[in-house]
C-alpha cells in the first residue's frame, strides 16, 4: 500500500511554479489534490447546509405537532360529553311552565351544571354552532336530518333546529343538525 502525501498548502503549491508560470509535475499532482480538497469541501458544506434545513423543518413539524396535539388532543373526550350537553338541554326544554315553582331547586340543579358544563367548554375552545330558523343551509356547519316543502320559506332555508353544533377551536366538532325546506315557488 502507497503512503499518501499530506496535502499541501497554497504556498509550497505557487513555490513550485518556476519563472516561466510552468507548473513542475509535482505541482501538477498537487493541483489535483487542490481540486479533490475543494470538491470535498464543497460537497461537506452542501451537507451541511441540508442537514440544518432538515433539522429546522424537524422542529417547525415538532412545534406545529405539538401546538395541535394542544388544541385537538381533547376532541374524542369533547366528543363524547355532547350528548350530556343535549340531554341538560332535553331536561330543560321539557319543564313546564307550572312545574317551575314546585321543582325549583331541582330546575337550578339543572341549569347550574349546563352554565358550568358550557364554562369547561368555552375554557377548552368548544364553541357552540347555533343556526337559526329562517337562516341558510351551510353544509360545512349543518347536517341536514330532513328536507320538507314549507310554505312562505326559500329552498335552502333553516326550518327546524334538531340539535346545535360545536366547534373545537376551528374544527367542526359535530355539525348543527338542522331541518331544510325544499320548497319551490311555482
């Protein structure tokens, strides 16, 4: 196996061209090593430069995981506690007008836990999708759980509200669930 010659600087490299600007056969060679030296570095600072592109783009994709997992981790658990947000509302729509007086207590039971349930909400980003009737059917926000020719309404229009929605920051969370008119003026 040859021994390989240390590179040589800029130096002895120009100290062995002669007067003429000829370049001697050693610093031929040298030139050459010159050459592999550059294209070595140049291939390492190329590297160099894609490894720290990948390591920023690694850590914006870490930070924007994170920032989700932060907002959207919850959303099955948000999920799952809507029907109990429909049920306090069920509860609280059926109560009779007579009835108010004689289960009072019972009334302030209800409507203190649907005020505190509404509070854990808003505290965690779930904002409520509350469509009224008369206003227009957007299927990004509405699930439309029927369509009936109504009279005096435009087609498109909100005729009934089955069950609000929520969103989950800006995330549909579950769609307000809506009935539409399918009439048409003649």
């Amino acid at each position: 196996m040859a021994e390989q010659d240390e590179p040589r600087s800029l130096d002895e490299l120009a100290a062995e061209v002669d007067e003429n600007g000829e370049v001697s056969a050693e610093a031929a060679e040298g030139s050459d090593d010159l050459e592999i030296l550059k294209r070595e570095r140049d291939e390492i600072r190329d590297r160099f430069i894609r490894a720290l592109a990948d390591a920023e783009n690694t850590r914006k994709r870490a930070e924007r995981d994170r920032r989700e997992a932060e907002n959207y981790g919850g959303s099955k658990l948000a999920r799952d506690l809507l029907p109990v947000h429909d049920n306090l509302s069920r509860a609280l729509d059926a109560i009779a007008e007579d009835q108010r007086e004689a289960q009072k207590a019972l009334i302030e039971g209800i409507e203190l836990t649907m005020r505190e349930l509404l509070s854990v909400f808003k505290k965690h980003g779930i904002h409520p999708i509350d469509p009224k009737v008369g206003d227009k059917f957007d299927p990004q926000m509405h699930q439309a759980m029927f369509e009936a020719p109504v009279p005096g309404t435009k087609a498109g229009e909100i005729i009934q509200v089955a069950a609000q929605g929520f969103l989950l920051h800006d995330r549909l969370l579950r769609p307000a669930q809506v009935g539409v008119s399918s009439f048409k003026e003649s």
